[in-house]
C-alpha cells in the first residue's frame, strides 16, 4: 500500500461531446495502468490536475468505473471550499465508507460497526477506537491506552491505524481512494496524505 509513485497529470482541454476527452486518452491509459499496478500490489498515487472546466471529472468517473469493473474497493472523499478548517474531512467519509456506515445509522449502531471492525481486523486494535472520534463524530470513551497519549502520539496512533485499516481493505481487494477537490485540503489530512 506505500507508494512508491506519484504522478501528476494535467488536463489542458477536452472535447465534451465524448464520454471521455478525447485529448485525455493518454492520460486514461495511464489511470488505467496505474490501477493495473494497484491490482499487483503496487501501490501508488495519482493527481489529476487541471483548470475549470478542462475534464477532471469527466477523466476521474472513468477511472472509477474502470475500477470497479476490476472489483476495486472504491472509497471517496471530498475537501470542500469550507472545510479547509476542519481537520480529517475528507478522511472522515473515506473512513464512514469503509466502516459501512448509512444515513439511517443510530450513533449506537456506528460505535458497534467501529468496534466490531476493529475487533474483527486484530482484538487488540479495539483499544484504539477513541481515537477515531475526530473523523466519526462519534464520543467512544478514552481507555487506559489512548488516555493518556499526548496530542502528538494520539496523532501519530491514528494515522498510523488509518493506514492500517487501508492496508487490510487491500488484503481483500485492490482499493482505489479518492480525494476530490485538494485545493480546499486541510493541513491536517494534508499530513495524512
């Protein structure tokens, strides 16, 4: 799941009378190579980069269905023009996805979807599960563990047990995150990233 690629491709004009931009082929053939990396085992990271209007999204729900029909785990996420402020965001929908949370779930129902995935992934991770709080919205009591961490090792432990949680999704399947509309990243999940 590291990455040992990163690739940005930037997107200069599109013709919108074709399902895919015909100036962007090169570009898809590269997306669909950079999944074909992915279902080796390879992980990578691509940007796709460009002005308004140029074929971003048009290029990105390509790649998505591509994906899924390669029977990728696909997890979105987006960054929105007022959430520059509010750590994790795009983050917290990857992570609601993951944890197969729905509009209709109890608060109950979530802390028990946490837990059981968590459980289900080692025992011990259980332990961490208050740490998620900042991207679940959710108020899992501190334990003997997590209390008493200190903000900078409480940062650490989460990133760390996010990457963990992706790492097991891709023992599974290949998984494909996305992370829309950068420019409005926060400087929390930027670290993340």
């Amino acid at each position: 799941f590291f990455f040992k690629q990163k690739t940005a491709y930037e997107i200069k004009e599109c013709d919108w009378s074709s399902d895919v931009c015909s100036s962007d082929l090169s570009e898809l053939d590269a997306l669909h190579e950079a999944l074909d990396r992915a279902k080796q085992g390879h992980g990578n990271m691509v940007a796709i980069t460009g002005d308004l209007g140029v074929g971003k999204t048009r290029l990105l729900e390509s790649l998505y269905e591509e994906a899924e029909r390669h029977a990728f785990a696909v997890l979105h996420g987006n960054c929105l023009s007022y959430g520059q402020n509010v750590p994790y965001l795009p983050w917290s929908s990857l992570i609601r996805t993951y944890l197969g949370f729905s509009e209709s779930d109890h608060p109950d129902q979530r802390i028990a979807k946490v837990y059981d995935a968590l459980r289900s992934l080692d025992p011990t991770w259980e332990t961490l599960a208050p740490l998620l709080n900042p991207l679940l919205g959710l108020d899992l009591p501190d334990n003997d563990l997590t209390r008493h961490l200190d903000a900078k090792m409480r940062r650490q432990r989460l990133f760390d047990l996010i990457l963990q949680l992706f790492q097991h999704a891709a023992t599974r399947s290949p998984v494909l995150l996305i992370i829309d509309d950068l420019q409005w990243l926060d400087v929390t999940s930027g670290d993340l990233l």
